[in-house]
C-alpha cells in the first residue's frame, strides 16, 4: 500500500510494519498551504532557536541574519513563507520548549525578552513535539519505532492541513553504527520514517540517517528529495574557503591541524570518542576532496562545561610558498553553533519543501552549500557550492 496525499495535503496511510526498506512515499501534494517543520532532536539548542527566530523574523521583530533563502537571488523562487511554517518534532527530553528558549536567552544565545515575545509560538510548537526512542528498556522492533515515527508525522499534517512535511535532523551526533550492529542506530530510524510518511529529509547531523545499506532500496525508491550530511556552520566553512585559495594559488599545505572547544550538548555528545569520530569525518572530507588526499593533521575536540552554547575552533596551516619559504596561517572562529545553525536549517526546510512541491526527488547535490558531508557531484568548494545553489534557485524560479 502507498501512502498518498490528496489535495489537501493529506496522507492516506501512516505507515506500517515491517522491512525498514519499505518506503510509502506521497503523490502531489497541493501548491499552497502551510508547510511542517519536523525536528528530530526539537528541544535542543539548534531546533529551539530556529523556531523562536523563524517567529521573531515572521512578527518583524529582527531582520533574517544569516538567512541565504531571504537574499535577493531567492525572490520569486516559490519558497514557503516564514509565517506558513508549523514546527513540530521529536524528541528525548521533556523540558518546555519555552522554557529552553529562556536558557538560551540567559546564555546570550537568544536576544534578552525574545522567548516571551514568541511564547505563543514556542508554546504552539512544544505541543507539536511527541517522545523519541528508542529509550532504555523499549522493547519495540525497528519495523514497530519506524511506523509509531512514521503515525506522529502523518498525524501532525493531518491535524495542522500541512501541504508538505520537511522532518530536519538537528539530534546530537551518535556514533556511526558497528559492522555487528543487528538494529539500525536512531538517526535511520527517523529518517526511514520520514521517507514512510512521504517528507523531503535533511541530515544537519553527523549521524547515520538515510546514509545506511539497509535503506538503499527505500531512498532510491522514494520518490522524494533529500539532502545531505552534517550541516557546515564554522570551522569547516571556512576551510572550504581557504583550501581552494591554497589550491589555485600553487601553495603546498603541508599540514592542516585543528582544535574545537565547545561546551553544551555538543560537547557532551562529543565528549564520545566514537561520536567525535563521525564528526570529524565530515571536517576532514572538505580537505581531502579539495587537494585529492588529506594533509597531515588532525582536528580535537574538547568539552568544556562552562562555555556552554559557545564555541573556539582553531586551525594551523602549515604550507610551502615560492622556493620553498615555508609559512603558516591561524585562523580562530569563536561564535554559537546554534545561532550559526538555525538560519541554515530555515533554508533548507524551505528549499527542500519547495523542491517536493515542484516534483524533484531524490539528492539534492545542489544543497551541498550547507554540509560538509553533501550528496554526491558538488564541489568541496565554497563559492562553487553557492554558484550551484544559486542554479537552483533559477530552476525553482522557473517552475513557480
């Protein structure tokens, strides 16, 4: 049985048991309406964040900082407005999402009176939010959390007459699962529901998602766009802008090393050897798509309680210039993950639900401009990531 939406946006079936690999993807969906954001990971920094700016900036309160989707070349795309966006997700943790807002806000993460300005949205949003898994002690399948996953969402668009539904991955990074690992680690199972549920998915986490050989016959079958891996915000941003300068600039790297202290969640998460693993992964990848190998070096991770939301992260780059005059550059990047986050995870929300609506399925290369680990035929180039990005702003323009 596939799950197909009417024209009001509806899904006729919620899911069901059995193999992950069975995708339920929808049919059209209509082309107005409001649009679902569903967090996987809803009560942590990144998804509290985004959904207290998206209100701020929908009720005009701040300017939409950091926001590519609200520059010029995106006018006229087809993009689903701030104010047409229903947040809901998953999530672990039961503390009020309006009252995570008020810890940002102590934090300086969140301007000072923001989370009582958009209480009414906060408030709407954490009555979105349904319990994650698996906890300790849940006896249910894999087959049996898909389906309970896949129900919320399509109960969610059901209630709120959602258009579409774009379920984002904002969790806290897990470790990548063993070669003797018989369940499929959390992130697949979100993402498997979400393909079941018929959404567009995105990965702004490290974890696995849809990137696992048990749901290679789902992706392929689905039908709908996905994006990407672990969301680029700092360091890595900036080291896909300066390795290409090293590259066509003829300067040998010799070594590329780096350091990130950062406290909060992250930091406990990544206080994991095994998470900090897969972390690091995608930061490595942008060097060694850039120069064809990695140089030397390595990038540490170090949690540290008392910076809270905040982060450092330090590179040294040692290269080789003209005769072989060897030099180095150090760069620091101090600044708030989730502040850095949240506007990219609005962009892609809107971008993918626009992407489903004009008909486009599957990877979305052209949105490697937000990850470090992007869907396959991107450049690990920054400026060339935004030369594609901006290509499909025009396709998405052309079919409004």
């Amino acid at each position: 049985m596939t799950a197909r939406a009417d024209r009001e946006g509806r899904t006729d079936a919620p899911g069901r048991t059995g193999d992950p690999s069975t995708s339920e993807a929808t049919g059209p969906a209509r082309t107005a309406g409001r649009t679902g954001v569903w967090f996987i990971g809803a009560r942590g920094s990144v998804a509290t964040t985004a959904t207290a700016g998206c209100a701020a900036i929908a009720a005009g309160l701040h300017p939409p900082t950091g926001m590519v989707t609200e520059t010029p070349p995106f006018a006229d795309s087809g993009l689903p407005a701030l104010n047409s966006l229903v947040f809901g997700g998953h999530d672990t943790l039961d503390c009020p999402l309006a009252k995570r807002a008020e810890a940002l806000a102590d934090g300086g993460v969140l301007p000072h009176g923001l989370p009582s300005a958009v209480r009414a949205e906060l408030d709407a949003a954490d009555a979105e939010i349904r319990p994650g898994g698996p906890l300790p002690g849940d006896t249910r399948t894999d087959q049996e959390l898909i389906a309970a996953f896949a129900a919320d969402l399509t109960d969610f668009a059901h209630r709120h007459d959602l258009a579409r539904v774009v379920v984002v991955n904002v969790a806290s990074t897990e470790p990548a699962p063993g070669p003797d690992d018989t369940r499929l680690p959390a992130s697949s199972l979100y993402a498997a529901a979400a393909l079941r549920a018929g959404c567009a998915y995105a990965n702004f986490t490290p974890s696995t998602g849809l990137r696992t050989p048990a749901l290679t016959d789902t992706v392929a079958a689905c039908g709908l766009p996905h994006a990407g891996r672990d969301g680029k915000t700092g360091q890595t941003l900036l080291r896909s802008v300066l390795a290409p300068m090293f590259l066509q600039r003829a300067l040998a790297v010799r070594a590329w090393s780096g350091s990130n202290l950062l406290g909060g969640g992250d930091g406990a998460a990544l206080a994991d050897p095994a998470a900090a693993a897969a972390k690091n992964a995608g930061k490595e990848r942008v060097l060694a798509d850039t120069f064809g190998t990695a140089p030397e070096g390595e990038v540490h991770i170090d949690d540290v309680p008392a910076m809270g939301d905040w982060k450092t992260a330090w590179d040294h780059i040692a290269f080789d210039g003209f005769l072989g005059s060897r030099m180095i550059l150090q760069t620091i990047w101090q600044g708030c993950d989730s502040a850095l986050a949240a506007p990219l995870v609005l962009d892609l929300a809107r971008l993918l639900a626009r992407a489903h609506e004009a008909g486009i399925s599957g990877p979305l290369p052209e949105l490697g401009f937000y990850f470090k680990d992007p869907d396959g035929g991107t450049s690990a180039a920054l400026a060339e990531q935004y030369a594609a990005l901006l290509t499909f702003a025009e396709r998405l323009r052309a079919q409004a």
